[in-house]
C-alpha cells in the first residue's frame, strides 16, 4: 500500500467515517447505484432540473449550465451546521474556476422555514454567493439525484455524467483540510484526465424529506 494513501493518522473522526461508508456499502450495494449512493452510479447522465427558483428571483434550469466543461451540483441548506461551515468553501471553489468552463450551482429542497426563499436569499446577500442558490420545494431534484446529506456534491463532465460524488473534501468543519475530493475531480475534468476518487461517503445533516414526498430515508 502507498503510504499517500494515508497522509494523516487514524483519527476518531476517520474511523468513524470508515464505519459510516462500510455500513453504507452494505445496505446500498444491493439495490444499485453506487458505492455510497442508492441511486446514482458514476458515470450515469446527471438528472435535469427545470425552471427551479433562486434567490435572484429567476428561474434556473439545465440549460443554464449544459454549455460547461464542468459542473458542480451542490445540495446545501441554511440551517445545518455542516452546511454553514462549507460555505466559505464553496465560495472559494467558484471563484478558483472562474469563467464558463465550471459552473457551480447550489440546490436547497429543505421546506422549514429557515430553508425557504426567503432565508436563501438572505443568506446568499450576506454571504455574497457566486454562484446561483436554488429552491425545490417538490424535492423531487434531490431525490433523483440520491442525495441524502447536506452539504453533498456532484462533480459532472461536459457530457453531464457524474465523475465523482460525496464530500468537498476530507474535513467536514474546514479546519484539516487534506484532500480537496471536489476540487480535485474538476480539475481532473479540465485536464481531461480519469478523477482519481470518484466517490465518498457525504458527511452532514440528513435532508430533511418531507414524509408526504414518499421519501424512505
């Protein structure tokens, strides 16, 4: 084994992640898609979405981004702490990728109220966000994406098949930042090179689906 393959020591929270993605595997891995993902599989086309509002008051669809080289599909909220800490993040990742090449767009489906328009909006001014932040009240986006996490990420290419999802990166409170997975996989993309780690475990609060969606998560 390479040493790179483990570049810090087994921390508490590395364990605890290593149980998280072996229990996952196990109860995922039957019912198809990929290795975290009930749904999804790398290399499977992206879902669409249509006409979902953002915080700029228009309304926001595929078409938006189909032109890209890249696109980085995040499902965030306002209201989880995981969330709130990747931020600044996220802000860094639009901005390290200026221009059309790599579009980022950021879809809530959260319907308290904290989550609704509202509060995005408030949140994205305060945070000046580069990048649009969506709402799915149906969450039917979320769903067909198996996203069950927030923040969780999907790194598309420019045919819009996933090259990589799960984290940002390896430290979900930003403070011990080892491996930028979502940077990473976009560069990758741009370089026309095979994402090395195409998918991990996504470390934060559980989407809050609503029991009315038929969700059974």
């Amino acid at each position: 084994m390479h040493s790179q393959s483990f570049p810090r020591p087994w921390t508490p929270y590395r364990v605890a992640l290593l149980s998280v993605g072996l229990v996952l595997s196990t109860f995922l891995g039957d019912v198809g898609g990929g290795e975290f993902n009930a749904v999804l599989s790398i290399g499977d086309a992206a879902p669409r979405w249509e006409s979902l509002e953002g915080v700029d008051g228009e309304r926001h669809s595929w078409d938006d981004v189909a032109g890209a080289d890249c696109v980085v599909v995040a499902f965030t909220c306002n209201s989880c702490p995981y969330a709130v800490d990747v931020e600044d993040r996220l802000i860094a990742l639009a901005k390290q990728f200026p221009g059309d090449a790599v579009k980022v767009v950021a879809i809530n489906v959260n319907l308290i109220d904290d989550d609704l328009l509202p509060a995005m909006k408030t949140r994205a001014q305060v945070k000046s966000f580069p990048f649009p932040y969506l709402h799915d009240p149906s969450q039917q986006i979320a769903r067909d994406f198996g996203a069950i996490k927030t923040p969780e990420f999907f790194v598309l290419d420019s045919e819009g098949r996933v090259v990589y999802m799960g984290s940002l990166d390896d430290s979900p409170d930003g403070k011990s930042v080892g491996t930028r997975y979502v940077a990473d996989a976009v560069a990758a993309v741009l370089a026309g090179d095979q994402v090395e780690t195409r998918e991990t475990v996504p470390i934060g609060c559980r989407i809050r689906y609503s029991r009315a969606s038929g969700r059974g998560r």
